[in-house]
C-alpha cells in the first residue's frame, strides 16, 4: 500500500513539474514524448502501448518508470522487489474504504480496481501485479479521471518484452 501512497502523493505533485524545452522537466529528469503505439519502458526492457502522447520519465521510487499523458493521467511501471499477493492488496486498500472494489485473475498476475471519495473528491485507484520474463512488475495509478483509470488498466495489459 506504500506504493499507492506515494503514486498518490507523486500524482499530486505532478503539476508542479513544468516541461523545460531543452526536453528536461523543472525537477531536471529527461523525459522522452512518445506519440500513441508501443511506447518502450528501456530500464525494463518492456514495451506498452499507452494511448496518446506520452512522457517517460524515471519512476519517484523503484527502479522502473512513470509515464505521463493525457490518456493515462500518471502512473508507475517498476520491478517489484517484494510481489504482493492479491490478498494483500485487497487487505491495504482497506485503508482507504475502497467503494465499487473489482479483481481480475490474470494469466499472468492479478489486477485490483477501487475508488474513495477523498477531500479532494473521487479517486480512481489500479494496481496490476504481471510477471513477465522470470520478474515481477507493478503498473498502477490513482487519479482522479475514470477514463484514465480505465486506460492505465488497457495499457497495462499490454506490458510486454
């Protein structure tokens, strides 16, 4: 559940990092646009397919990435150190009195989809577990747009090698 936290707290803190021209971000992280179509993950050798235009920066925490659009909102990408089991996160998101709670097995992991109501109004929250190549991945959001919950859960299906 930390790493929903600080997904959170980054989500927030997103707006306060303006785009420089040079190609860099006001806190001095390279950030690659991508157009719409396989969008590659380089520090994990993935690809993606995210709709729209989409910047790739270095993930806040983990080793891994954030990406950045308007059809995604924010949301992390990373190499999960210790894997949580689904059980386990259904059990952190009761922190945060999930509501319209929903859980997909996949071939390959698992996906938990939930929203709250917060002080700052309803917030979208996914967290997918993939195990992709012999490695345990995290893709996951919280936002506060349904649409772009809903494609950070599509392009996180697409995670690929």
């Amino acid at each position: 559940m930390t790493r929903i936290s600080i997904l959170f707290i980054a989500v927030a803190l997103v707006g306060g990092c303006k785009k420089k021209e040079d190609g860099g971000t006001a806190a001095g992280k390279t950030t690659e646009a991508k157009p719409a179509g396989p969008t590659k993950l380089p520090k994990l050798g993935l690809s993606i397919d995210a709709p729209g235009k989409v910047e790739v920066s270095d993930a806040i925490m983990g080793e891994g990435h954030m990406l950045m659009g308007a059809g995604v909102g924010a949301m992390t990408v990373e190499i999960t150190a210790k894997p949580q089991t689904l059980e386990e996160a259904k059990s952190d998101a009761e922190l945060y009195s999930p509501k319209n709670q929903k859980e997909e097995k996949l071939a390959d992991g698992w996906l938990l989809t939930f929203e709250n109501t917060g002080s700052m109004g309803k917030n979208f929250f996914v967290q997918m577990r993939r195990d992709i190549g012999g490695k345990t991945y995290s893709c996951s959001t919280t936002g506060g747009d349904a649409k772009q919950a809903e494609a950070v859960v599509a392009a996180c299906k697409t995670l690929r090698p």
